[in-house]
C-alpha cells in the first residue's frame, strides 16, 4: 500500500516524465469482443413447456408449432433465429404439434396451420400471443421478431383452460395410447 501512495505522489508531483506514463486503455479493450449470451433454444415437451416457456425470467416466449410429433428437434432456421436474438429477452423452442388439438385450440389453430411461429407473453394476467402468418424462413421470422420487439406487433388474447390455465401438451405416451386405438378402430367416444 505504501508503494503504491509512493508511486502516485511521485505521478502527481511531476517526477515520472510523460514518455514513461501509458496511456488507459479504453473501455471495455477494442480486442475483447462483447461477452455473448448463451443460445436458448428447446424442443419443448410435455415436461418442458411449463418449466423452460411459462415460467422462464423471459418475457417472450417464441416457438414454431411444427406439424409432426416431438423428437424431431428445432429446424435450421429456427435455430439461426434463436442465435440472432441470444442477448435479446426472448426464449426460443419449437412443438411438435401433431395431435395436440387441445393446445392448438389454445392459440385458435388447427393442424391445416401448420407450421407457423408464435410469440407468446405468458406473464401476467392475461396471457397473450401473436402470430407470425408467413413461411418458417430466417429472414421473415427475424423481421416478425423484430417488430414485435420494437412494439409493432398486435397480441391476441390466449384461449385458457376452464381454470384459467395456460394450455399444455399430452404427454407422448397418451398420445400413443390415441394412435394405437384408432389403428385398431376404437374411438373413445363410442360405448
């Protein structure tokens, strides 16, 4: 501690010449690139939409309601967008959607919709979402991000369920359960 009060009175007192003092580096250093956020991009399931979409610290929750079932993983461009938008408050994921018309009928889709990209507030009282009505392509989806982080997007109100819930997702072994009995001519409505 005394070096250093030493070597300040001596910068103050004009002791150490110009030529020897450094100039500050700049802040932060032209060298050191921003530090960048984490990509944030699932594949939500029945397990992970509440956890990962409804309950995350992000505001804005976007993902791509894809018509096959889950497992397939998030296509290219949705992964591409999820990049661009990483330091944004936004968290991104796609549904395999096939089957789950209770959760469709949530955002007034059916599966003839799909794919398509919707933006999802799911904080507060009144959950809203909008909807992005152009094809899954980098370019088009970023502009429907864009604009709805600049403020310019219309959000319609969410269907919720009978107890005010947010929709969800069967589970896949329901939905396997649907398909082996409409292979096998059952349906569950018939007595």
């Amino acid at each position: 501690m005394r070096a250093l009060k030493a070597f300040v009175d001596s910068v103050l007192s004009g002791d150490v010449e110009e030529g020897q003092r450094l100039p500050l580096p700049a802040f932060p250093e032209p060298t050191r690139p921003r530090k960048a956020a984490a990509v944030s991009l699932e594949e939500y399931t029945h397990a992970t939409l509440p956890l990962k979409c409804y309950a995350t610290g992000a505001p804005l929750c976007v993902f791509a309601l894809l018509p096959f079932k889950a497992g397939g993983g998030c296509p290219p461009p949705v992964a591409l967008l999820a990049r661009r938008h990483a330091n944004d408050p936004v968290s991104f994921g796609c549904v395999g959607a096939r089957m789950q018309d209770a959760f469709l009928e949530a955002f007034g889709l059916d599966e003839s919709a799909l794919p398509t990209l919707v933006a999802l507030k799911a904080a507060g009282k009144r959950p809203r979402f909008a909807r992005h009505d152009g094809p899954l392509e980098a370019g088009a989806m970023g502009a429907f991000v864009d604009t709805i982080l600049g403020g310019g997007a219309s959000f319609q109100r969410l269907r919720l369920g009978s107890g005010g819930e947010l929709p969800e997702l069967e589970p896949p072994y329901l939905l396997d359960r649907a398909v082996q009995f409409y292979e096998r001519g059952f349906s569950f409505f018939s007595r």
